[in-house]
C-alpha cells in the first residue's frame, strides 16, 4: 500500500499546473536564446573587422532569433490551449458533448504545438551554443 507522498506523486497534474510549468520551461529557454541573440550582436559589432567570424556570427544570430520565435509561438500556443481547457469546461457543465470533444482536441493539439515549440526552442539554443563554441575554439 503506497503511503501518502507516493500517492501524491502519482496524482497527475492539472491542467494549469501543466500550462504553468511549461511556461517557465519556455522563459528558461526564451532567455537563453534572446541572451545568445543579444550576445551575437555584440560580437558582430566587436569581431567586424574579422572577416572570417561574420559569418559564424551572423548564423549563431539566426539560430538564435529562430529560438526566440520558437519561444513566442510556444506561449501562445499554451495560453489558446489554456483557453480552449476552459472553453471545455464550460462545455462540460453545459453538457454540450460536441463542443467538450472540439475543444478538448483543440486543447491537445495547443499543447502539442507548445511541446514542439519547446523543443525546436531548446535545439536552436544548443545549436546556437554550440556555432559560438566553434568560433571561441577555431579562433
């Protein structure tokens, strides 16, 4: 028989405990790509008479950037699937069965949205990190 913390670490989370952590997952990875973006830019002003960088630099800022819209479009689409949830919910008590099956599949499809954007987010931000490491060691 489980005891009282394994029992609560099994409860499954809500769905804004869910939006709210992936949320701060996002912030996370919004900032380490604006700070990259912000960080090419500055090199691209330092290193603008080394020929040979500029275009190292200028794909790490466009990674970068790629990571910031990343970012963007995966908050929003937690904050539609949030919506959606609740658009759900009121279909539910309403007992409105089409409505509480179109936006609980609007709600899926949302969060998915937001997983993928997360992930393409924390890629672009690794590829970005790792073209900055190329230039700091080749040059």
């Amino acid at each position: 028989m489980p005891d009282e913390w394994s029992e609560k670490q099994l409860t499954p989370l809500s769905m804004f405990e869910l939006a709210r952590h992936w949320i701060d997952g996002l912030k996370i990875i919004g900032a380490g790509n604006g700070a990259g973006l912000l960080a090419a830019g500055a090199a691209l002003n330092t290193f603008s008479t080394h020929q040979n960088l500029i275009p190292w630099i200028k794909a790490a800022a466009i990674v970068y950037f790629g990571g910031v819209f990343a970012f963007a479009f995966g908050l929003w689409f937690i904050h539609v699937a949030v919506f959606e949830f609740d658009e759900m919910a009121h279909s539910s008590r309403k007992q409105d069965r089409k409505g509480l099956e179109n936006h609980s599949k609007r709600t899926t499809s949302n969060m998915n949205l937001a997983n993928t954007m997360a992930n393409v987010g924390m890629l672009t931000f690794l590829i970005g990190t790792a073209i900055g490491f190329i230039i700091m060691v080749k040059y």
